[in-house]
C-alpha cells in the first residue's frame, strides 16, 4: 500500500512516530487492560491467576496488529477487537475476565493520556534544548548592534543578543505551559458507558482509583463516558501557540537572510542545492518548512474545539478526528522544534553586515537620541520632535546622511555642537540597557533551569 500522509516518509522523527503508530496505540490499549485486569484481583472481582494471565498476554508479543485488523473487519468495533484478540491468547478461563465492567472510552481515554504524556515529555525536552540554544546565542550576541525594525523598517539599535533573549523567555514560558498541560491531561477513567461505574459495583471508586494510580493518571470524576475534551483543546491550544512562536522565530530568519539584509542565515551545507534552475540561490528552505507545518500544528485546533460540543453522554464524532489532531499535532510540533534547533544551533550570524545596514540608514534610527539631547540642552519635547522630524524627512528626501541636514540646521546647533551631534548618533551608545537585560533574562533563566 503506498504511503499518503507525509508524516509516513518525510516529516517527523521515528520515536515519536512509533508512539503514535498502530502499535504504539495497541500497546497502551493492553497496558491498560491489563491495569483493569490487577485491579479488579486487587479487590477480590477476579481471580488472581486470571489477572495474572491478562497481564502476562497483555503485549504486542501476544497480540497482533495484523490479528486485532482481522476481528474489526469482521465485527466493525476496533476496541472490542483489541478485546477479542487479547481474550483469545489467555490460557484457560482468563480471558473472560478481559475488559471486564469497562467501556470502550475507559481504555482509549485512558491510553491516549499515555500516549500525550510520553510525546509531551519528549516536547519539553525539545523546549529546553532550544532554550538552551537561544540562551548561549543571546550570550554570545549581547553587545553585538543590529538596527531594531517595526513596520518593516528601521527602528533604533538593539542588540541580535537582546533578540535572542527574548526567543529564549519564550520558549521558556512554553515549557512551563507544557509541563502544566501535562498535568491536566493525564487523566483517565474506568467508569463504564455514561460514567456511573455501574458496571464495576459498590467497590467502582477503589478500583477506579487502583487502576488510575497503577497508570500514573488522576481519574476523571466525574467523567461521562468520555474524558473532558476541554482537556484536549488545552492540549492543542498549548501547542498552536509553540508552533506560532517558532514560525515567529523562523519568519525572523527568513527576514533577516533576504538579499537586501542578510544579517543571519541558515547555513547551508557544501553540496545543498538552493534552486533547481537559480544555481546562486541559498534559500531558507528550513524556515520556510518550519513556518508551512507551524500553520499545520495551529489547524488542528479547530476540530478540537468542535469535539468539545457531545450530545448526551456522547457521541462518536470526536474519535475519528482526534485519530488525525492528537498524532499530527504532537508528531509535528516535535519536528519543527527539532528544525528549529538546528537552525539556531548552525545560524550564520554577520556582525559586519549589521554595522553596514546601520550606516546605510544614514543616521536616521538614531533620530530619537539627538530629539533626547535637545531636550536635555532646555529644548520642549514636542519642538524636538518637530525639528528631528522635519531634519529626517530633509535628509531622506536629499539622499543625504542625517549628520550633514544637522550641521547645516541653526536651531540644532543653538544646543549641540559636532561633538554632540557625532555623540548623539552613534549606534552602539544607544542601545540603552540591552546588554544589562540580556545578562539579567540568563541569569532568571537559568535559576528556573536549576529548579
């Protein structure tokens, strides 16, 4: 069969992958099973040795992807045949005690919180490794001037440090916001078809309890037959708001490496082919792939919201589509963070480009520091502004650098001197506190790394 969706053969990186593959769901399916089967010894509802055997038979080494596929194509129910395939390995009686008082949802939901714990953990990992990257870049750029830009065009000074620290404070506050929505979503239930427990009897909530606590997951209470899908949309939302971070991140890059700027760039290996006709190209092709999935990620937010909306109980309508948002959203958000990684890991940053593109403004960002400087000399406020404004506009119109339109300006030279003037516009004097807050943003980052 070929493949079709191209998490299959392009994106996305095996171990994640495998976790979110027929086997990997199979295996947690069993794992909680097998959960069910101890608890209900636990509490006398069944014999030892069955519960013993349940467990024993409860792997892929005993159940079969490909037989489990065979039962659902001839009863129509995937988790029953999960049931079926498993029952039919228990030796002697065991197997009628398979699944016993459990409804579909409590091992789905169940394993399903496995699953997401399992990917969010590596997610975090991936988090912190590029904080760690971003914090060393911030590090090593923190003196390091580059023109600020809003609107797409220039600003004032800033630091490619200060830059770096502030992609580095995000990606931490997604890691916090991470490990927290890990905590909201491990949650399961075993509380049967409309969450009543009826079919687990008077001892429901201690085997409920026995079987959350053996899975290492709070239980769902009170549940329906399904767990809170506000829960899942926290899940996507958290990871809609990474991936709108990293496309932030990479849109930056492809930015700053356009041919008219090309302050930084992803590196580009000695036989990497930019174009497949332009043979001078070196394109941001990783960037521009982190940016395209990003927007993937943030899709599958949507149904999720609209499976928050259940008739009664329940209805069916979330299950085919959490099959496609849990697993591309996790798998996706994997590999662009690991994308985005490597490119921050392997940035070509060009320090002699940005002090180029700053004396290429011809003064004009540092505006705001001669406006300063004649305030301080006694000159009002709002009169500087007007001066600075009118002197700027003279010299964009004239091609000439803010300097000279200075010199010649009589109301200028009434307060600064040349001295104050070359003063006033030198960029790397006004990039006010930046090298102190970037030292300030490592430090605090590093005592929450530390924590």
């Amino acid at each position: 069969m070929s493949n079709v969706c191209p998490l299959d053969f392009r994106y996305g990186r095996d171990h994640i992958k495998k976790l979110f593959s027929e086997e990997g769901r199979l295996r947690h399916q069993l794992l909680v099973e097998a959960a069910l089967a101890r608890a209900h010894a636990s509490l006398g509802t069944i014999p030892d040795a069955a519960a013993r055997e349940i467990s024993e038979k409860a792997s892929l080494e005993h159940v079969d992807v490909k037989r489990v596929g065979e039962i659902e194509r001839e009863i129509h129910h995937d988790v029953m045949a999960m049931v079926k395939a498993l029952a039919e390995q228990c030796d002697g009686e065991a197997g009628n005690y398979v699944h016993l008082g459990a409804t579909s949802y409590d091992i789905v939901d169940s394993a399903n919180a496995l699953q997401i714990q399992e990917a969010l953990d590596i997610i975090h990992g991936d988090l912190r490794t590029l904080q760690h990257t971003l914090m060393e870049l911030a590090d090593r750029y923190q003196d390091t001037v580059m023109l600020g830009r809003t609107h797409g065009q220039a600003a004032l000074p800033v630091t490619f440090g200060l830059k770096m620290a502030v992609f580095a404070s995000e990606v931490s506050r997604h890691a916090r916001r991470i490990a927290d929505c890990r905590r909201e979503i491990s949650v399961g239930k075993m509380a049967g078809a409309v969450g009543t427990g009826a079919g687990f009897g008077e001892r429901f909530f201690m085997l409920q309890e026995r079987v959350m606590q053996e899975l290492g997951l709070e239980a769902e209470l009170p549940a329906t037959q399904i767990v809170g899908r506000d829960r899942y949309i926290r899940l996507l939302s958290a990871l809609a708001n990474i991936a709108a971070s990293l496309e932030k991140f990479a849109t930056e890059i492809r930015n700053l490496q356009r041919t008219e700027i090309g302050e930084a760039a992803e590196s580009f290996g000695s036989k990497q082919v930019g174009s497949s006709t332009m043979p001078h190209k070196k394109n941001p092709i990783a960037c521009e792939q982190i940016c395209g999935l990003a927007r993937m990620v943030r899709a599958q937010l949507l149904p999720a919201w609209e499976n928050a909306v259940q008739w009664h109980e329940r209805d069916l309508c979330n299950s085919s589509s959490e099959r496609f948002i849990v697993p591309h959203a996790l798998v996706l958000s994997d590999w662009i963070l690991f994308r985005m990684n490597r490119v921050f890991s392997a940035l070509d940053v060009h320090p002699d480009r940005m002090a180029e593109n700053i004396e290429r403004s011809q003064g004009l960002p540092l505006a705001e520091a001669v406006m300063l400087r004649l305030v301080d000399d006694g000159m009002g406020r709002q009169e500087a502004h007007e001066l600075l404004r009118r002197c700027s506009l003279e010299a964009l119109e004239s091609g000439r650098h803010l300097r000279e339109v200075l010199m010649e300006n009589s109301a200028v030279r009434s307060h600064l001197d040349e001295k104050d003037i070359t003063r006033a516009l030198d960029a790397a004097a006004y990039v006010g506190a930046a090298p102190d807050i970037v030292r300030r943003t490592l430090s605090r980052l590093s005592e929450e790394l530390e924590e």
